[in-house]
C-alpha cells in the first residue's frame, strides 16, 4: 500500500508508526498469584496480598501465562527465546502498590516475527514485531466518583499482559487499524487473548512521528497511550499527525511525550515527558529465577497450534475454490469460519460463501447480531444453497427463503413447500409464457434478431417477471435462445 501523505503548507509528509500492544494474557489466575481475573468483580475482591505488595509476598511464576506467550510467539512465527528474565520497571503511581512493575526488558520470552496484513485492495503489508514481553498489569485509578478524591480498585493489579512491540513499519491509520484487526485475530485462534477491546483485554500505544517525504531519519514521535478501539485509533493517529505537521510547519518542535486521546474532542493533549529506559531503572527482579525453557516444551507447544488465519485462508483459496476476497473476510472472525466450515460441509462452498458474505452479513448486522446470535443455523444455510443447485428454488426465490428464515428460524425445505415457491421445470410451461413475452414485445424480437443482443436480459427479465420467478432460470435461457433464432 502507498503510504499516507499528508498534505502540508511547506510540503509533503510520511507517517511513521510503531504501535505497541497490550494483550491481556487469557488465564484464570494472575501472572505472579493465584487470584481471579475474572472480568467485572466488585472493586478490590480478586486481590491477594501479592497483589497488594504486603511485606514479605513473594511472586510464583503462573505456567499457564508462560505457555500463552510462548503460543502467541510461535502463531506469529516469532522466535521463541529460551532463556529470559523478568525485571524490576521502577515507577510511582497509585494503582501500582509495590512502587515497580514486574516486566521484562534485556530478555524477553519472545523475539522477532512478523504478521502479514491483508489489505483492501487485495495487498499484503508486513509488519515486523520486534518482541512480545510478559509483564503485571498495574490497577485501575478511578476519578468520576467523588470530585475531591481518586479511588483505587487493585483487581487488574497483577494480571498477565503480553505487551507485543512491532517495528516502525506501519505508514498509515488504516494499516494500523488493518493490523490491529490481523492480531486479534491470530490471538483469538491461538486463545491467548479475548481481544475484547471494550473491557480492556487488549489496548494498543500508537508512537507516531512524521518525516518530509524522501527523507531518511525518522522524527521525534509522541506516544499516544492506551487507545482502546480500532477505530479510536485511527482517529488517534490522523489527529496526531495532523498536528505535529501544523507544529514543524508553523516553527514549532515536537516533543518526545506521552499523550492521550480524547474520543469526545477527536483529539490527543499532553500526558507527560515520555520516559526512556534508563528513568525506569531496569533490574533483574532478585525474587524470580531466570526463565529457562527446553526444546521439548516448545515443540509440544507448536504441535498443539490450531489452523491459523493465513493456512485456513490458503485451504479456503486452493481446495474450496473460494475468492481471496471471501476467504479473507470469512478467516478474519474464528466464529464465522467456523460456521462456514459447517454450513459448507455437504454443499457448494463458494455459494456457501456467498450467501454469507453478501446475505447474511448484511442481515446480521442491521439487526445488530453476533454470527453466533444467527437466527439462519449454518446447516440451514447449507440446505438453501443445495436447494439452488438441484434446481429446486431459484436464486430470486432463494432470496425470499432466505428473509423468512431469518425471521422465523425454520428450515429452507418446509419454507419453500408451504409457501409454494418450487420452481417450475416444466418445459411447455415455460415455452407457453416465452411465447406470450415475444409477441407482446415483437418490435424487441425484431431488434434483436437485427443484431442487438443485449436485448436478451430484457426477455429473460420478461418472462421471470410473469412467472414471479419460479421458472427455472436456465430452461429459460436456453429456450428463449431457440425461439429467438427465428
């Protein structure tokens, strides 16, 4: 994809963004206790004393969040490091009782991989990630409560984020959102993270910067934190790229800073200086043991992955014969490609397809529906289409099966037999109404026969009109050919 340009006073200018992205790790326990993660609890219920960094609490590791990100690096064919380190990210703020983050720096579980982004138009973007760390999530200062006091809920205290890093590859709001889409899908196939973006399993950082185009270096970027929708994003970065362009424009400097984004004003204001490393004064945690991992549990672990989104998109493409299009949209949602593997199981897959890229979506989402609230069952939709294909409804017909189905959740066969919708194959039928349609129409007869051939999708159209659309659509077509031959 070209990359967007933003159209300045004094010239032309590129995006450059890295995003970094907080996953929450999908476990029932926290990283370092053995307290719930459950979503939603009354605040400060789900708190152990480690959480609450009481004297003398010691962290133990949780297996389970190890396995999760060791899963999520090998789904993105990242390498995994056998050796790491958990340390010591010092800070002051109220929600993080023990005054330091547990986190990983130097060496983290996972190393380099990358994720391919399908884009519209039918383009792959490659997107480079740098590394996936596990950390402790802090709690959760809450400021609408009182207008004189904050209050603190430490449940959040101590869950297991995977805090997944990618290069500054991305040049544009939409392929920030485009990848944003991409992992939380492969994160949701593998199951090591919900992707619920409303609850705050997964919020992303967008450190944006702008260069004159041409240009080689790389300007100074400012961190927009904690951004919780796709869309918020690339809102978020056109907002943030709009102005730092005005700022360089207008004599300004951009500083190197943390900012946040206000989705009722479609802005980003200042946060704080943006911190380097070295204000966090990383050290190894002395409570915790360097992580060591085998050949052995890895391999058990990539021989445990599922069919990811791009496998599951080439079987789709080479042995069902669907469109990349199709095949695009149906792996993006787990749900959807689970229901078309049902829906396609005994019937035509491409027609499966269709009917639900270009019928069912567009029901579902008017109704406001999750593919898995479908009134229409994927089997049903199985059934419909070997209806077309047998020839016993038509297309058109199918069309109105398909709304009552909808509506009412019944079987295609019972619809079509108790509303009277067979089609009709019956030749001297359909020659009988072919002959009614030429001679009411022969001053078309006769411009056709001169030459104008076009005019045959009028005689089809005729002719289906009158029948309400249960004649067979290709009797119709090959007997409307002889009796036009003259």
């Amino acid at each position: 994809m070209v990359a967007q340009i933003i159209k300045g006073v004094t010239g032309d200018w590129e995006l450059v963004i890295g995003l970094e992205i907080h996953a929450q790790v999908s476990s029932k326990s926290k990283l370092f206790s053995g307290s719930s993660t459950e979503f939603g609890a009354e605040p400060n219920t789900q708190v152990s004393f480690v959480d609450a960094a009481m004297p003398g609490m010691l962290p133990v590791i949780n297996e389970k969040c190890i396995e999760q990100a060791v899963r999520t690096g090998l789904g993105i064919g990242a390498q995994i490091n056998k050796f790491s380190v958990f340390d010591r990210k010092n800070y002051f703020y109220p929600d993080l009782p023990q005054g330091y983050q547990i986190s990983q720096f130097k060496d983290p579980i996972v190393g380099r991989g990358v994720v391919h982004v399908d884009m519209p138009g039918g383009s792959v973007k490659e997107v480079g990630i740098t590394r996936i760390h596990l950390e402790q999530d802090a709690g959760k200062s809450i400021h609408d409560q009182s207008p004189t006091e904050t209050y603190i809920d430490l449940n959040r205290s101590g869950i297991a984020l995977m805090e997944i890093v990618t290069e500054p590859d991305i040049r544009s709001s939409e392929e920030a959102g485009e990848f944003m889409k991409k992992l939380r899908s492969i994160l949701r196939y593998l199951e090591t993270c919900d992707g619920d973006m409303e609850k705050g399993s997964l919020r992303c950082d967008a450190n944006v910067s702008v260069r004159r185009v041409g240009a080689k270096e790389y300007g100074t970027r400012a961190e927009i934190k904690n951004v919780n929708s796709i869309k918020n994003i690339i809102r978020a970065i056109e907002f943030e790229a709009a102005r730092q362009v005005d700022l360089i424009e207008g004599g300004g400097i951009v500083d190197q800073e943390t900012r946040l984004f206000d989705a009722s004003l479609n802005e980003t204001r200042s946060m704080r200086s943006k911190e380097d490393a070295q204000d966090y004064r990383y050290f190894p945690d002395p409570d915790l043991l360097p992580l060591t991992l085998t050949d052995e549990y890895i391999e058990n672990i990539r021989k445990s992955l599922p069919e990811l989104p791009d496998q599951k998109k080439e079987r789709y493409i080479k042995q069902m014969g669907l469109s990349v299009y199709d095949a695009g949209v149906i792996v993006a949602d787990q749900e959807v490609a689970k229901y078309f593997e049902e829906a396609a199981q005994n019937a035509d897959a491409k027609l499966v397809a269709n009917w639900i890229t270009a019928e069912l979506f567009g029901r579902l989402n008017r109704a406001g529906l999750e593919i898995e609230q479908s009134p229409i069952k994927a089997k049903q939709v199985g059934d419909l289409v070997k209806l077309i294909k047998d020839g016993t409804i038509s297309g058109k017909i199918a069309k109105q099966v398909f709304d009552i189905m909808f509506e009412t959740g019944d079987e295609p066969k019972a619809i079509v037999e108790r509303e009277g919708l067979v089609q009709v194959s019956d030749t001297k039928a359909i020659e009988q109404l072919i002959e009614q349609v030429l001679i009411e129409n022969q001053d078309k007869v006769n411009e056709y026969r001169s030459g104008k051939d076009k005019l045959f999708g009028f005689f089809v159209g005729q002719v289906m009109k009158l029948s309400q659309g249960k004649f067979n659509p290709s009797i119709v077509n090959d007997l409307l050919v002889q009796k036009l031959k003259g």
